[in-house]
C-alpha cells in the first residue's frame, strides 16, 4: 500500500519501508523477532532413542500445520536441523521455496525433532509476536518471490541464506491484532483443508464404486450376493452383459481440423481448447473454422499422457497426442463409455503412443438402460467433486486476497473478538 505525493495518506497511517501502514504497527527485521532453533546444551540424546524426523516430502505445500513425521534412531539422523514444537519451517532450497514449502511444527509427539538439512526453523523470541503471523506473512506470492531474489549460490543448487531471511524486513501489529489476522487466515485455511478432506473422500467413493458398478452393475451390496456372474476375459461380470472389443465402440473419425499448438493457445477467447493435458480446458481460440462441434459428446483420449475427458461442447483441439474418439451410440451411451475407459488399467509408456494398447481392450457392455444407470450415478459423484473442487478455488483466492489486504492493513480486523 505505497503512497506517492498525489495520494492522500490515510488517517492514521504512517510511511514505512513497507509502504503506509497504521501508525501502531513496526517493520522489523526477522531476526528481532525470531530466532533459529538449535540443539541446547544440556539436552541429553542417547544414540538409540527414537526421534521424530521430518523429510522434505512431508512438509506440505498449502496446509499450514506439520502432520506427518517418521521416527528414527538418533544414530541414524546423521545430520539434520534440530526443531522445537511450535517452530515455522520454511525450505531453503530453491525449488521446493517457491513451491511454497513452510509449515508450523505443531503437531510433534514430542518437544523437539530433526528435520531435513534444507530447512531453516525459527520460533519467536518473545511475546510480542506469534509464529502464525510470519508463517502466513511469507505465504504472501510477492513476498516469496522478494525472498527468492535473496537466494544465493550456483545456478540450480541457489538456497535461501541465513543473513536473507535474518534480515527480511516485515510488518509486525500488535499482538491482539496479529492474533486476529491469524484466526482469520486460518479459518478460511482449515474450511480449505476440510474442503480437500471431503474431495479426497468422494474421490475414493468413486473409486470404489467403480469396481463395484463394473463387476455387479447398479445394485446395493445388499443385492450384489444374487447377481449371478460369469467369468470372462476382462473378469467377472453379470450373465446379461456382453464383453466386446474396443472398436466396435466407437465410429471412426474423419475430421480434418487443425490442431492448435501449445504455444498458440489464448488465454481468453470463444472457443475452448482441447487437448490432452491434465486441465480440462488447456486455453482458448477465435477462429471458428477450427471448432469441432459435430457427434457431440466425444471422448478425449490423450495418447501420450493416457488422461481421459468427457467432451459435450463444441472445442478446438490442442497439441499433437490428442485423439477424438467418437462413441458408437448404437451400442454404447457415450457417457458410460466414457466411465468404462476410465477403469482401464492403461500401462505407462512414459512420453510415448499409447492408443494401440487401447485397442487392444476389450469393454464390458451391459444392456443399455443398465449403462445409463451406471452413468447416471457416476456422473453424481463428479458433479459432488466439481462442486467442491470450485468451493476450493474459492477459498483459494479469498485467502490470499485476505492474505494480501490484512498484511497491508487495508482491511483491519481491530473489531473481532478472538475465541479463547
């Protein structure tokens, strides 16, 4: 929040080296307010005790608190960076520090631990500050990439310095309020984590369904005992379903458009792009003569990737690898199709052709209306997960326009009481 000499400053507010802050609130240095752990003298540690370690692949990337941790023998460690319960660790090695890896130890059995070298772990010198004020303070993206500027070393093997982060300046409220923007933050960043607890929970259901609705068809479990089975090529399944070959469901395809390359797409534009990477919708085209937009829905099969979509909307396809398949709805209803290739277990060829051992699938084929059922329950499921999968961008870009605006004291949280 910098002003300039044609900007009023606000009532209240000073200039700082941060820019206008209220004029209660200090810059300081991390090192005022913080110190680095380190092993204190008179802790004794026997070679065969069993400490908690936290590896680089445990600390993670979005959630605030440490969850995850092994015990070793302390013989075992080696090396490693002594950590308290209740410190911040932040990753001083350059890729996983702008991955934005950091967390707050709070969850240790135990009141101190080791972690990986490549940490640094601080925890606050007085009571004049809290430990979740820094650690939200450098989730801040423009304060990362301050932080990453810092970095010294060799190209490749750049880590965040001591002296860095020591002397990174930040802006430190008073305690009340510091304990307000945390509760604040963190509120909205434990209904983020709930949100991804109930999407990796619906995502497991799905899965588990799957292997049931492929093997018993749409019956409870209850019903599953007097589904009368046959055994066939690609496994059980009920008497009534045939098992066919993988072409035979679909029609062959003889469009002629143009596949946009990658470093073409728009980011805005009338036309979504199609292509076979992760994201449903990789970018975005104008031209109209590219569109595809006929035997809608058609599958997206990537040939290199083996990711699979489910296309009802006129698209441009994107990128070489993308291949259209174009349901034979004479036979199959497109959507369980669609379900179908998902519960194939395609082996990885790493970044090579993969749809010759698609063809070589066979796919179980129940009577039509038994499909749509399948569908039909399949697709609920999806609906759920898309729904909280967008409740999380939510919460996303509300905590970090929060992050952004309470660490600048643009909104001011003086009036909220915290919960004891």
């Amino acid at each position: 929040m910098k002003t300039n000499d044609s900007e009023i400053m606000p009532e209240g507010y000073k200039i700082t080296e941060l820019g206008a802050l209220p004029e209660e609130w200090k810059v300081v240095r991390v090192g005022e307010v913080f110190e680095f752990s380190k092993k204190p003298k008179n802790l004794k540690i026997q070679d065969n005790d069993l400490i908690p370690f936290i590896s680089m692949e445990m600390i993670s990337e979005t959630n605030q608190s440490m969850k995850f941790w092994e015990e070793k023998r302390y013989s075992d460690i080696c090396s490693g960076s002594f950590v308290f319960k209740g410190d911040i660790i932040i990753a001083k090695i350059t890729p996983s520090f702008e991955n934005g890896k950091q967390a707050i130890l709070d969850e240790l059995p135990s009141n101190f631990g080791y972690a990986t070298t490549e940490i640094w772990a601080l925890h606050p010198k007085n009571e004049k500050v809290i430990t979740q004020h820094l650690y939200y303070y450098l989730k801040n993206d423009a304060i990362r990439m301050a932080l990453a500027g810092k970095m010294e070393g060799s190209t490749g093997r750049q880590r965040l310095a001591r002296h860095a982060l020591e002397d990174f300046y930040f802006p430190l409220p008073p305690l009340a309020e510091q304990q307000k923007i945390a509760a604040v933050l963190s509120a909205v960043q434990e209904a983020k984590e709930k949100t991804e607890a109930v999407i990796a929970a619906t995502k497991a259901l799905k899965k588990s369904m799957m292997k049931h609705l492929f093997t018993y068809g749409p019956v409870s479990p209850e019903e599953a005992e007097n589904v009368q089975l046959k055994e066939t090529e690609i496994g059980p399944v009920p008497e009534d379903w045939e098992v066919v070959k993988f072409d035979s469901c679909i029609n062959k395809q003889n469009s002629k458009l143009e596949k946009i390359k990658k470093q073409e797409y728009n980011l805005y534009g009338r036309y979504p792009v199609i292509d076979q990477g992760q994201d449903l919708i990789a970018g975005y085209w104008d031209n109209e003569k590219d569109v595809y937009k006929k035997n809608l829905p058609v599958i997206i099969f990537g040939d290199h990737t083996r990711i699979i979509k489910y296309i009802d909307f006129p698209f441009v396809t994107g990128a070489d690898g993308t291949k259209i398949l174009v349901p034979n709805t004479s036979v199959v209803f497109p959507r369980f199709f669609y379900y179908s290739l998902l519960n194939l277990k395609i082996p990885s060829r790493g970044y090579n052709r993969h749809y010759s051992l698609l063809r070589d699938f066979k796919i179980p084929l129940p009577p039509l209306p038994i499909q749509q059922k399948i569908a039909s329950i399949l697709s609920a499921i999806d609906a759920k997960i898309e729904a909280e999968e967008n409740k999380k961008k939510a919460l996303e870009k509300l905590f970090k326009t929060l992050l952004d605006n309470l660490m600048t004291a643009k909104i001011r949280v003086n009036h909220l009481e915290v919960p004891s």
